[in-house]
C-alpha cells in the first residue's frame, strides 16, 4: 500500500468516496454489513447526520478495501 500524503484534497478527490476513522474518545466507529465491520465511507458519515469536531486529512492510497 502506497499513501500520497498531503493536507488536503488534490483536485479530483472524491469525497463522497473518501474513508472515514471516525473516533468518540478511543472508539472508533464502525458499520456492519453483512456480518462484517466495515470502515465508513464520508457518504455514510453524512446520512448519519454526523459532525466532526476536527479533521485531519492524510492522504490518498492506491488501496480499496471494499468496492
């Protein structure tokens, strides 16, 4: 796996596509789909009507993990 740091998204960057680790102190949230824990998407994150209190972008890899 390969990650291309950076501060922010580069032009062409899908956020709606972007992985989400989502904390509540030392919780990390997780989804479950078909009895399987799942790292959240940012869609998903936004029909949770959810808000983050901060971010820090990290980058982009050439990884999927799921389609």
């Amino acid at each position: 796996m390969e990650l291309d740091m950076s501060v922010s998204p580069g032009p062409g960057v899908e956020n709606e596509n972007s992985y989400v680790f989502a904390f509540n102190g030392d919780r990390l949230l997780a989804i479950t789909e078909e009895e399987e824990y799942q790292i959240p998407k940012y869609s998903e994150l936004e029909k949770m009507k959810l808000e983050a209190v901060h971010r820090h972008y990290l980058g982009t890899s050439d990884i999927s993990w799921r389609s």
